[in-house]
DNA sequence: TTCTATATTGAACACACTGTTGATTTTCTT
DNA sequence: AAGAAAATCAACAGTGTGTTCAATATAGAA
C-alpha cells in the first residue's frame, strides 16, 4: 500500500478487478467471494489486489466512493439551481436518471447481495439541501419533525428504487420521479389522482 | 445436523450461542466474526455450533426466523381485526410496539452492521393485508401504483424505524406511531399539522 | 531508442479458520 | 440406575490469508 500512481497498467488492474468484482457480486453475496477467487476471475495475480486494496471491503467502499462522486458531479447543477425555483420534480429525476446510467453498479448495490447502506449514503446527498429547504417552508414544524420526515421520505425513495430496479427500470424515469414527488408530498394521497 | 431433540442442554447452548452473537454484532460486521471467536465467547465447543447450524447466515436467519414468527403472533390479533375498522394507528403502534420489545435484536438487525433485507421482510407481512385494503379504497389506482406505495411507505418505516433506534427509542411508541400514519398518509403535509 | 522507475508476476511461507471425525465425558429422560 | 443423546476434546486435511522476495514486464521520460 505505498504510494501508487496513475500508471496505464494500475487503471488496467484496478479496472479488470472492478469488472470482476461486480460480476461476482451479480451471483453471490460478498461474504462468500474470497479474494482468491476475484483475482483469478480478473487474471491478475494475488499480490497485486493487496497492492490497490487491503480486502474486499476496502475495494467496495473504493468503488462507493467512486459512484458518490459521479452522483454528486451529476446533481451538482440541479441543487445550485436558485433556491426560489427549486423545482423537486426535476431534481428527483435527475436523481433518478443518474441512477439509471449507473444501473449496473445499482443493481449490484441495491440488488439482493447489495450494499444497502450505500444507497441511504446516496441519498442523504441532499439531505441537507432538503431540511433546510422544508424548514423555510414548514416553520411551525420542529426540527425533529423534519428529521423523521427525512428519514422517511429517504428510506421510501430507496424502496421505490428497489421497485424500479427489480422491475428492470421500464417505467420511465420522469414517471418514477413524479411518483416520488406525489408520495414524498401528499402520502397516500398520491393514489386519488385523477 | 441430524435431528435434534429440545434438550435443556441445547436450549442453553442456543441461548449462548445467541447471546454471544447479538454481542458480537454490536461491535463488528458478521462478515468479520469467526465461528472460532464466536465459540470461545459463548464458551461452547466449536463442533458443537456445526451440531446446530451450518454457518453464521444459517445461524442469523434462524433469529431472524424466531423473530418473525413473534412478531406475527404480536399482530395477529391486530390483522384479524373486523375489516370494517381497520385502525391503522393502533396496528402501526402495536407494530413499533412489538420491535420496541425486540429491541435488542432490532439494534443488531437495524444498526450499522445489520441484515437490512431483514427489516424489509419484517414489514413486508402486513403487505398483502394492506395492498388489498388500499385497493379497496382507492378504485381508480392502478395495481402497480399500489405496490409502488408500498414500496415506498415500508421503506420509508424502516427508515423511521432506524432514526428512532438510533435516538434510544425515547419518543414514545405512539408518537412513533402517529408519524408514521401520518407521513403515510399524507407525506409532507404532516409537517403542516398543528 | 534506450534507460530507469515502477507495476506485475510467480513462488514460497507461516498462520488462522474451516468443517469433519472419533473417542470420551457429561447430562437428560425414564 | 441405565440407556440415550448432547457436549467436549484433540486431531486432521484443506483452503484462504497476508506477506515476502527475486524475476519479469511495461510505462514514461530523456
């Protein structure tokens, strides 16, 4: 674990160890893949996954934190929009969107072998943003109050992808947008439309 | 793993056996635990775990399994309630209730290094109960709409679930309760109450 | 192109955990 | 008290781990 550089060969290894990993992760949980086993899949040698990684955690979290980035790279314009004009539709969709282009890495996160705090990491991005939006909103609401809207509202999102992902994303994304939008803002309510 | 009669000696290597791994699980990830430590802090013979379960996930889903099974005696009769009134707070209530009283397990299984996939299963058995209600009431929603509620407003338990865990369980279960009616039913606009 | 630094390879190593076995001891049931 | 069943103990081969070293191969700069 010295100091590695941006060497072709180290994007080549990193990236072969990559696709093995989530080829793997597609048939089995983590638990039960050895470090062994992803290197033969990959065709690197052994001692070159220690180089890059000091287990297979290590190498997930790499990867996390990868995805995290492009997410927030991609969101980025959609939050610094104006705050008078935030308009949660579009975010929500560019969220979901996003999601999308990265669906074989959200599959393997969300899936059934998956990561699932990885994916409240993802969408606690904009939590902040969110709260304080709400609090300008609702002031006789408590900060607590707000919390748990949050947590609910995040955790339902995450529920609703899961859906979508299971049902292979054919619903188009602005139509999950608005479903998140209806159900984060009126409940159940989202259901007497039309 | 032949069949095993419900000998006191291994209902007490059971208790052991659980006791050491709820510990074990709040300190560290399962997937860092070893059969070997597990033994040693339970104080059993390492053969003797092979006697009962297979592995670690084995041994995790039989709590699970047990755990499933009382919270389906605890709502039962709240399920079986005549359908005419359904109250939804007092079925939501008894639910937190029922995990509030698990408490010890509900940590291991919701806390940072917990089985998340669990807690879905643990909401998902009032799912069809209330699918079929809500289809009830609301006729002109389309069935996949439904599901994607549900989606939603487990999830979104969970999520609240989580926060309340992670707060101590101090705010009292029905106030639990009435957020979750509420956020259900009405998504932001419980924040407006008052 | 050649040179140098560095990444990868292959082999070997001690170590730890696994899953199983058989003989022995403890404990329960009747 | 006697037989049945469970827990213990020690030992076993098998496998993955994490590290090391010398060797080989490759990238990037002069």
């Amino acid at each position: 674990m010295k100091k590695l550089t941006n060497d072709h060969r180290t994007r080549v290894t990193k990236m072969l160890i990559r696709k093995a990993f989530t080829r793997l992760l597609g048939q089995k949980p983590i638990q039960s893949i050895s470090i062994k086993e992803l290197c033969e899949q990959a065709g690197i040698n052994r001692g070159t996954f220690y180089r890059h990684y000091t287990d297979l955690f290590d190498l997930l979290h790499s990867i996390e934190a990868d995805m995290l980035a492009d997410f927030e790279r991609a969101i980025a314009p959609l939050i610094a929009a104006p705050d008078s004009n935030v308009n949660l539709v579009k975010l929500t969709a560019g969220v979901f969107q996003c999601l999308k282009d990265n669906s074989d890495l959200c599959t393997v996160t969300l899936g059934d072998w998956g990561d699932k705090s990885f994916a409240l990491k993802l969408i606690n991005i904009g939590r902040e943003k969110c709260i304080e939006c709400y609090s300008g909103y609702f002031k006789n609401a408590s900060p607590q109050q707000i919390e748990y809207y949050y947590a609910f509202v995040s955790s339902g999102c995450i529920g609703l992808l899961e859906k979508w992902l299971e049902e292979g994303m054919v619903t188009p994304v602005e139509e999950i947008a608005r479903m998140a939008e209806g159900l984060m803002l009126t409940g159940v309510g989202f259901l007497q439309k039309e």
